[in-house]
C-alpha cells in the first residue's frame, strides 16, 4: 500500500505513476479480501456438513473494485498516451519546462 | 402504463441517464445527441417532480434494489435531506444541458459530439447516484463513474489547450488516491460491523459505544478520501486546471454539481453515522474542518485576486465558496447545517451562471478568456455581461441577490455560535472578493476602448439569463430554498437525537 503510494508521489514519470497507483488499489483489495478469512473457513458452497465458511461478500465488492481499478488505469494510460503524442515526453520535469517555455 | 415507470422513479432517475449514455455513444450524427440527452433530461425532471410529490406525502421513500431488504441488498434513500438537492440537480442539469450544444460544437470536434454527451449523461447519472445512494460501497461505485466521466469530459479540452490534458492525469492520480482511501475506510467500518447500509451501519457501531481504534482509523479514512473529492482547502490541487482548461460546458456542469454533491453526502456521513461518536465528532469538525474552512475562504479568495485567467479565477473562487459551506457545517447545529445547504444552492446557481458567461465568451473570442481580452466586453456584448455582472455581485453578496442570502445566514449561523473571529474573516474575505471581481467589472465597461454591440446568440443567453433570473429571484423571494435547507437540516438533526 504506502509501496504503491511512494511510487506515485516520487516518480517523475507518468507511466510510473499509473503502475504505482495499481499498485496501490490492488494492496486495498489484498486488505479487503484478507478480511473475508473465516479461521477454519471453506469457500461458502451449501453441502451436508455443517462447516465454518469465509465471508463471501468482500470478494464481491472487490470484483466491482477491481472493474474500477482497471477502468482507472486504463484511462490514466489513454492520458499518458496523449501526453506523449501532444509533448513527446511523459517526464514531469521536462513538460513543465516546455510548459514554462511556451508561457513565456 | 406510465405508472410503471413512477412507481420506481427513485431507480430511474440514475438508471435512464446512464442507460441513455451508453446509446447514444454510437450515434454519429452532430444534433441527434444533444436531442436525446434534453429528452433524457425533461423525463429526469419529471421524474424528480414526482419523488417531491411522494415526499411531501409520506417524508421518507427506501427504494431496494431487486427486492433485496437493507441491509442486505443496495439501497437509494430519498428522504427531506437530498430531495431538494435532488430537485436543484435536475433543473440545472436541463438547463446546462440545453446551453452546452453550441459551446461543444465550437469546442470539439463535431464527430465527437455523441460521444462527449455519453460521458456527459454518465456523468449525470452517476452524480445523482451519489445524492440517493444509502450504501457506504455504492457510494464509491458512483464516485468513480462521475470521476472517470469528468476526467475524460476534462481531457476532451485537449483540442483547445494541451494543458487539459495534465489537467485531468492530475484529477485521475488524485480523484484515484481519494477514492481508495475512502475504499480503505470503509474496508475498516465493514470489518467491524459487517454492513454497509449507512441506516444499519448507525446501529451496528452503536455497539462499540466506548469507540474503538480501527473505526475510528475508518472514520478518518473515509473522511479523509471524501475531503480529496470534494475538493475541501489543503487537498483541492487537482481543482483549479481541471475546470479552467475543460470545455466551457463542463467546467460549468463540474463547477456548479459536481463537489456539491460530495459536499452533501460528505455532511450526511458526518450528522447521519459518525454523529454516535461526539467527541469524535467534534474533534474532526472543531479541530481539522473548521481551521481548514477559515484558511480555505482566506488563500482561495487571495490566490483568486491574483489570477489573469478568468476561468482559473472563478476556480480559485470557487475553492472560497466551498470553505463557506465547510464553514457552516462544521458549526454542528441547526443554523449551520441551514445555512451551509442554502449555500450549497445559492453557489451552485451563481457559480453555473458565472461559467456559463465566461464560456460563451471563450468561444466569441475562441481563446481563453482573460483579463485584458475582456476589454470592452461590456458594450460589445451587452446581454451576456449583464448576467456576468449579476451573478458577479450575487458572488459577493450583494443584497438582492441569493450570495446576500447565504451570507446574511451564514453570518447569523456564526453569531449564535458567537464566532466573532470567523464572522470577520469571512467579512474581510468578502471585501476581497469585491477587488477581484471589480478587476474583471473595470475591464468589461471602464475600459478606453469602445466597441459597438454585436448580435448574441439566444440559444446561449437564454439558458445563462433562466439562471441569471433565478438568481435574482431566490435573492428577494428566498423562502423556497430556505425551507429546503431547513427541512435538509432537519432531518439530519433529528437523526442526530434519536
């Protein structure tokens, strides 16, 4: 999670910051999933026995998030895609001088 | 026949605009889009009008998804808190919407003009979802949708500027980082309580009555998150570009909704659930909203003053008017809750009519607009300016506009709690709103050039003079949107007692 986190606030690179943010969606997902755990748990499937089962409902959830999450990098890379063909560049630095460039 | 369709009016209003957008991605046609979309809309208000029907008569409507009782299934909840900001959405979203067809065409290729409206009904849909939704996890469903809609609406004003681009990767990586810690606090409030209805989640935390560390770390989380989205002062970064290198028409359906809502559901997780916790309560509003708000009105107001870009400025402004609402929820009684949703309306409608203006400007000159190309604007575009100029003064919050009456609310609001420092900041933040605005007053009519006045398009000023009107008339008939307030307030306090 703060792996993920680091790698948006440090990198200077666009693309970076999109893997860094999947990175960090998808350790809020291991945390949601870790919490459906039932100690001695099956998955949650009706049999005869009468057996202690995991939570199904956060895997659910997490299905949705994860839809989200992929729609989320996918747009942020549309993004570094234009970026790239408008600035030929996807570093930050060097947009923002070219930025202050073409202010001036 | 049509009874159907009332019967569950609560689904549709979110359901039809999200349904409508995925049709009409595929229409080719420049005109067709737009139609539709207004059709959608006109049905959308319909169907609003309705659900005010049904609460003035039974005060409360619970519609369940698939027959699924809460808490198990999803749930919308309608009731004397969102149904005015219900109907103000509709309204505006119709208006907007009829204003938004000449300035896209100008703005973005026309090819694209089904694709844009798509985004923009989803958009729509999804921001209404997030006023109706009961459910802490739909919530985030919603909030992303309107997240993902406006970044690529943002990134749509490429054609004009390269910048809406970085714009809206900004809002992405931000809106994202908001999002999944909203999603991690809600991850700790549901292992806790094993729910996510916001009605049962009230009940099941009332169990831990002495309060435990990881709701509490929740509470924060989900706090925390929702500030980014709504873009409350230290974490509004991603505002300012995203609505002034947008397209005109939606920076003006971002700026007018888009944080109001999150506003709203943000206030209604505070006095709805988190309210069980008062000191906790107290400590969040005392201690991190309320200096957050104070410092928000004061660098937003002053960073405004200083900006050449007209639409940047109204964005700056906006960061302003948004720690007025802050301000007066978190004074946590009635007369704060009143005044913070009167805000909520009277901003909404001055800040569209604003955006509105300066947008049909930026396509006349088809530049941005700022401040020295404004010269002269005055004579040579007379109608247009004239409701730049009212909305202009109701921002400030001139008498006889709507701004006067959520100031005057606001000031009273911050009396009976006898916040004397905040009523003079607020005071001293206004004075400073006039320097900003009367720069933009001195270049439109007091400049030396004089221009003859040219033909205006009415498919344009009409829209911006039904807000412009409106303004005005909540301004000296202001009864209706007080009595929405005070009803949402009193709601929200009831919950409070029980």
């Amino acid at each position: 999670m703060v792996g993920g986190l680091f790698i948006i606030i440090t990198s200077q690179n666009y693309l970076k910051k999109v893997v860094g943010l999947a990175i960090f969606q998808t350790a809020v997902f291991v945390f949601f999933v870790s919490l459906a755990k039932v100690l001695d748990g099956t998955a949650p499937i009706l049999t005869k026995m009468e057996n202690a089962y995991s939570n199904p409902l956060p895997h659910v959830l997490i299905l949705t998030a994860i839809v989200v999450g992929v729609a989320t990098s996918a747009l942020g890379l549309a993004l570094v895609l234009q970026i790239y063909r408008n600035y030929e560049t996807i570093e930050e630095k060097e947009i923002q001088s070219l930025e202050l460039k073409s202010d001036k | 026949m049509f009874n159907i369709f009332l019967d569950d009016a609560a689904a549709l209003v979110v359901v039809l605009p999200l349904l409508i957008s995925a049709i009409i991605a595929f229409i080719p046609s420049k005109i067709w889009p737009w139609i539709i979309s207004l059709v959608t809309l006109v049905l959308h208000l319909v169907l609003s009008l309705h659900l005010l029907k049904e609460i003035s008569i039974s005060g409360l409507i619970i519609y369940e998804f698939g027959n699924w009782e809460p808490p198990w299934g999803i749930s919308f909840k309608i009731d004397g808190v969102n149904i005015g900001l219900q109907l103000l959405f509709s309204i505006f979203v119709l208006i907007s919407t009829f204003y938004s067809r000449k300035i896209f065409l100008s703005e973005i290729d026309s090819r694209d003009s089904g694709k844009a409206y798509s985004l923009w009904l989803l958009a729509i849909g999804s921001l209404n979802g997030i006023i109706l939704t009961n459910d802490i996890f739909n919530l985030f469903v919603f909030l992303e949708i309107s997240a993902l809609a406006s970044i690529s609406l943002i990134a749509l004003g490429a054609g004009q500027n390269r910048k809406a681009l970085l714009a809206a990767f900004n809002y992405l990586i931000i809106g994202a980082i908001g999002a999944t810690f909203y999603v991690i606090g809600v991850g700790f409030a549901y292992a806790m309580t094993g729910t996510l209805n916001m009605n049962d989640l009230v009940i099941q935390l009332a169990q831990y009555s002495d309060g435990q560390l990881a709701i509490f770390a929740g509470m924060s989380f989900m706090l925390i998150g929702l500030m980014v989205k709504a873009a409350i002062f230290p974490v509004h970064i991603w505002l300012p570009p995203a609505y002034s290198y947008a397209p005109s028409a939606v920076s003006t359906l971002l700026a007018a909704l888009a944080t109001k809502t999150i506003l709203y559901f943000f206030v209604r997780l505070l006095y709805e659930v988190f309210i069980i916790y008062p000191s906790y309560l107290s400590l969040f509003l005392d201690f991190v909203l309320y200096p957050l708000s104070l410092l928000a009105i004061f660098i937003g107001t002053l960073i405004a003053i200083y900006q050449d870009d007209i639409k940047k400025l109204l964005a700056f402004s906006s960061i302003a008017q948004i720690g007025y609402i802050t301000l007066a929820f978190s004074l946590k009684d009635h007369s704060g809750i009143t005044s913070g949703f009167i805000h909520i309306f009277n901003h909404a409608l001055i800040k569209g009519g604003l955006f509105m203006a300066v947008g049909y400007f930026a396509i006349l000159q088809k530049d941005r607009v700022t401040l020295t190309s404004l010269k002269g604007f005055g004579y040579k575009y007379p109608i247009t300016s004239f409701a730049l100029l009212i909305c202009g003064l109701s921002l400030i919050g001139l008498p006889l506009t709507n701004g006067f009456i959520s100031k005057l609310y606001l000031f009273q609001a911050l009396y009976t709690n006898q916040m004397y420092f905040s009523i003079a900041l607020v005071a001293i933040s206004s004075a400073l709103a006039v320097a900003y605005f009367w720069k933009i007053v001195e270049q439109m009519w007091f400049s030396e050039i004089k221009f003859k006045s040219e033909k205006e398009d009415a498919y344009i000023y009409l829209p911006i003079w039904i807000i412009t009107v409106s303004v005005i008339v909540f301004g000296i008939y202001s009864s209706t949107i007080i009595e929405f307030s005070n009803l949402s307030a009193d709601y929200l306090i009831s919950g409070y007692q029980n």
